[in-house]
C-alpha cells in the first residue's frame, strides 16, 4: 500500500502542476474553448481520481492485497508495451501521411483486434466508430485543422 501511496501522491503533484500551468494560457468557454481549457479539465479530473486513489491508499487494511496486480503481470507484459508503444509511433507518422481519420481507425484497429484479440466486427466497429467521432469532436465541433494528409484518396 505504501506504493500506492507514493504513486498517488506524484500523480497528484504531476495534475496539480498542469492545473497550475494551464491557468496561464486563455480558458475560453464551452462553445469556444481556448489553449488552456483542456489540461485545466485533464488536470481536475487527475486531481480528483489522485485524490481518492490516495484516500483509498490510507484506508485499505494492513493485510489486504492490491486488487491491480503486479505491474508486469505476465511475461509478455514487456511485449504488448513495445507493441502499444510502436503502434502510437506509427500513429504519429501516419497522421500527415493519409490523414487524421484514417491514421486514427487504423490505430484504434491495431490496438483492438492485435492487443486485445477482439473479433474482426468488433474490431472494424470500434476503429470506425473511433475514427468519425474523433473526427466530428476535433473537426467539426472544436474547428481544429488537421494537417493535409500527402495522400489523397
């Protein structure tokens, strides 16, 4: 529990300085939303699920096991981390390559069907369903200009 304790604590301090830091850029609105609105929202919500992680830290009993497990819970646990980690790399590559949607339902594809072993309909659902919903949040509603991907399709 003392691990869950320090963990909870630098986490909160990491949410507290983002808090702090997003505060000196424009908030904005709802509708409008400036540079700092999202990690000052990012930030609040770390602040808080620290906050109650630390709470639960102080509150378990002395004999009680974490329910999370051991962080490497298996021997292919350093696998799958290269793996997410090489698939968010080709992410950030493939972006201006063919696009943010695209990049996105490919992504979302590869972590879902090879990471999680999710059937092909569930796979090709929840890439696609990712992809125009990302696409609608960031383009649409928020206005964010995405770079133009060097292939055209």
């Amino acid at each position: 529990m003392k691990s869950d304790r320090i963990s909870g604590i630098v986490i909160f301090a990491i949410g507290l300085g983002v808090c702090l830091t997003s505060l000196k850029y424009p908030i904005g609105t709802l509708p409008k939303p400036g540079g700092g609105f999202f990690p000052l929202l990012a930030s609040i919500v770390l602040l808080g699920l620290s906050a109650v992680f630390i709470f639960q830290s102080f509150t378990a009993k002395a004999g009680e096991k974490s329910s999370a497990g051991s962080f490497f819970p298996g021997k292919k646990a350093a696998k799958r981390i290269f793996c997410g980690f090489a698939a968010l790399l080709a992410y950030r590559y493939l972006i201006p390559v063919i696009g943010f949607a695209p990049a996105t339902a490919v992504f979302i594809f590869f972590l879902v069907k090879f990471m999680e072993n999710y059937s092909w309909k569930k796979s090709i659902f929840f890439s696609l369903a990712t992809a125009i919903l990302s696409y609608y949040l960031f383009q649409v509603v928020l206005k964010i200009a995405m770079p133009i991907p060097m292939l055209k399709f």
